[in-house]
C-alpha cells in the first residue's frame, strides 16, 4: 500500500516509520526543508529508543522516503495520514489551523479515491471540518477517518508495533477495509482494532489521557495528605494497586506530569465541554494539583533554606519530562530551575539525552553537566527531577564528598530514604515521611 504521512513530527515519523517496516511505500512529507534534509541524510530529529535504526533500514530499503512535496507524496497515495501539530490556544482548545490547512491542500492534491486520517490529536468534530476542507477543494472520492495515536515516548516503536488496541473512526465499509489491511501486521496477537464512529474515535483520545492525568494527580494529593500524617505513600501505593480493580500502573506520585500529551489534551477536554455548556470540575482540579506539584520540590527548599537561594549551588539530575526522550515540552524541571534562578540561585544539570532541548530553553543561564557527579560540585542541594534509571544507583559517598552540603530533594522517590539518611543526607521525597 501507498501511504503518505504529512508532518514527519514525533507521530508522523515514527507513524511513517512503522508502515514502511511492515511492507508499505511511505513517503513522510514536512514544509521545513532543513528537516527534510536531515532526514534525507540519516539524522533524526527527536530521542526515540531505535527509531534512527529502523528509519536508516527503510530508507536503504527504499519503503521510506522524505519530501517538501505534499502534492507529490498525496497524488500517488491510496492513505494519507495528517499528523501535524494541534498546539494549545488562547483558551486552552486546540489550535487546528494546520490540520485545515493540510486537509485543503491535500484536496488539491488528490488524483483518485483516498482515505484521509486524521492521527494527530483533535477535539470532537474535526473529522467533519477536515472532509468539507477537502471536498471544498476536490471532485475526487475520499473517505475520512480518525485514528488517533497512544504512543508513549521513550517506548513509542513498541506501542505502535505491538498495540494494546488500535482506535479507528469510520464512515464507510470501503475506509474500513483499507484501515484493517493497513493495521493488520500490527495486531497479529489478537489486540484489537476497535471500529467505531469518528467523533467517538476523536473523544476515546481525549479520555484515556485525561483518565491517566488524573491518576497521577490523584496519587499526588494522597502524598501530600502522607506528609501531613506521618505516612509512606509507597505503602499506601501498594496497598492500593493490589486491588484488581485498581492496579499499579500511573500511580506513582512525583513532581507532576509533563510533555505533549497530558497538559494539552486535558486542556483540550476541559475547553470542548466548556463549549456544550458543561464545566469538567474533576478535571479542572487534577490541572490544579498538578501545578501545585511542580512547585512542591520548591516549596520544601524554601523552608529548608529559609527561603533564601542567593548566592547557593543547586544540581538538578534530569532535564526532560520522563525518561527515554529529550522531551522538555512542560516538563517539571523547567518550573524548578526558573525558580531556582528566580530566587538567585546557580544551576548546574545534567540528563543524559536532553542537554540540547535545555540550551533552547534556558541558552547559558545554567551550567550543563557532562555527568550527574559533574553536576555536584559544591552543589548545597540536588533536585532529582527525572527518574532516569542512571540516578538510581547513585554512589551515595561520591556524591557526599562532591557536595558541599548533603540535601537531597527527590522528586521521584528514586533514591531510597533510610539508606540516604544512613549516608549522612537530609532527605526529601514526595508522601515520604
């Protein structure tokens, strides 16, 4: 099959990617020529855990192709799949100003029937705008379908390979068809490809972000009420997941989430009721909490220092938003290093794959360490933001001797309380006592 992906973003081209590995002629098409470029030559422009292997594989292969051309890469296609941004707006919905602008041209492009999808993130509704921008600008058939993504970076290969379940929004038994010949190499293990109406499609993405967000908020309020009581969330935690009907998975309290998916999307949920008359007061509480909880490191440093940085050292060990990407969109770390400088203090960080993301937010603001011990020196405290797996075997009497003062502010609960104290540190977690 010929398949045509616009936008060679985080889900175009990892999308891209994983059609051309299982048999298709995929051409990834972007208006920023520099990316292009760069893929052309082999250089990825994102940290994904063996996307670079697999793009070099296809392209030697000649399954995988990149262009500026999008009348080129449409005009051959049988689907083409629209995954372009959908940033936040003004009030919190999402901005589909590209989406429209694609599906237009896309309409001008198109030579013969096609199924058009919709696989970035978008609001109840879109499917309909997307069908009358193409048949403003078209004569042939098509078909409109959503599809929305579930990757999660730092494992997005093995999430679109092997899916727990595929969402596909149809109209017509002629899309459907194609969509199941497309995805079927994907669900050989009998995960589900699950048909249903588009704008159910479009809201099932909505509400399983917003479900995940507001777990993790949830699990971020009871480790607050812990450190009101005297008790230990990780216990709590346990005792909670044990239950079937709850399990374990995003129940790990922290600094609060963070990246492309959870602020936007809940966000997004939150403005479309507010659209049809309806206030999603849960919701609005869980963005809340989560705010709350990237100042929560913060707030026990002040007390700690008596709310004084002026003049101190601070490490920070991890930079993006979770492990496995350089992903730094709405990441905890920004909120706790602004504030660090804010309040005069001196910044050194490391993470081991988003250095360069950091420089584009903070340029020379900070001091960028080639290793977390780098980062340590003379430090009177060190901010754990990220629960890189390189800081959970941390040498606890490097780091003492490295530092000038022993503080430690987990924001992960990575490092392990008793064992820390032992080494001589005075030691925050989050719902630790």
């Amino acid at each position: 099959m010929r398949v045509a992906v616009i936008g060679s973003g985080y889900v175009g081209l990892v999308a891209g990617t994983c059609f051309a590995d299982s048999g298709n002629d995929v051409t990834c098409v972007d208006i920023d020529e520099r990316k292009i470029k760069a893929l052309r030559e082999g250089n990825i422009p994102i940290y994904e855990p063996g996307l670079e292997e697999l793009v070099t594989k296809n392209v030697k292969e000649k399954r995988l192709a990149f262009t500026t051309s999008l009348a080129d890469a449409v005009g051959t296609a049988h689907v083409v799949f629209i995954a372009v941004g959908t940033p936040e707006g003004e009030s919190g919905d999402a901005d589909l100003q590209y989406v429209i602008a694609a599906a237009r041209e896309i309409g001008k492009a198109l030579k013969h029937y096609t199924v058009v999808v919709d696989k970035s993130t978008v609001p109840v509704g879109t499917a309909d705008l997307v069908r009358a921008a193409i048949a403003e600008n078209t004569k042939h058939e098509f078909d409109v379908v959503s599809n929305p993504e579930f990757l999660k970076e730092g494992a997005a290969l093995e999430d679109f390979l092997k899916p727990d379940r595929v969402v596909i929004g149809v109209s017509s038994e002629r899309a459907r068809k194609i969509m199941a010949d497309l995805y079927a190499p994907f669900v050989r293990t009998e995960n589900p490809i699950l048909f249903m109406d588009t704008r159910s499609a479009e809201l099932t993405k909505y509400a399983a972000n917003a479900m995940l967000a507001t777990r993790i908020s949830f699990m971020n309020d009871i480790a607050v009420i812990c450190e009101k009581v005297g008790a230990d969330v990780d216990f709590v935690r346990k005792g909670m997941g044990s239950d079937k009907r709850i399990g374990y998975p995003f129940l790990f309290p922290g600094v609060g989430y963070g990246g492309s998916c959870f602020p936007k999307d809940v966000k997004a949920l939150v403005a479309t009721a507010r659209e049809h008359g309806i206030e999603l007061d849960l919701l609005r509480a869980v963005e809340r909490t989560n705010e709350r909880q990237k100042k929560s490191l913060i707030e026990k440093a002040k007390k700690h220092f008596g709310g004084d940085f002026g003049g101190k050292q601070f490490a920070v060990w991890g930079l993006a938003f979770k492990p496995k990407t350089d992903d730094m969109r709405e990441a905890p770390s920004v909120v706790v290093i602004e504030a660090l400088l804010g309040k005069g203090g001196k910044v050194a960080a490391h993470d081991p794959v988003a250095v360069e993301s950091a420089k584009r937010i903070f340029q020379d603001r900070i001091v960028y360490a080639e290793t977390p011990y780098e980062a340590l020196k003379g430090a009177d405290a060190l901010f754990l933001v990220t629960e890189w797996n390189d800081f959970r075997n941390a040498d606890f009497e490097r780091m003492r001797k490295l530092m000038k003062t022993p503080v430690v502010f987990d924001g992960r609960n990575v490092l392990d309380p008793g064992r820390m104290r032992d080494a001589g540190f005075t030691y925050y977690g989050v719902g630790r006592p």
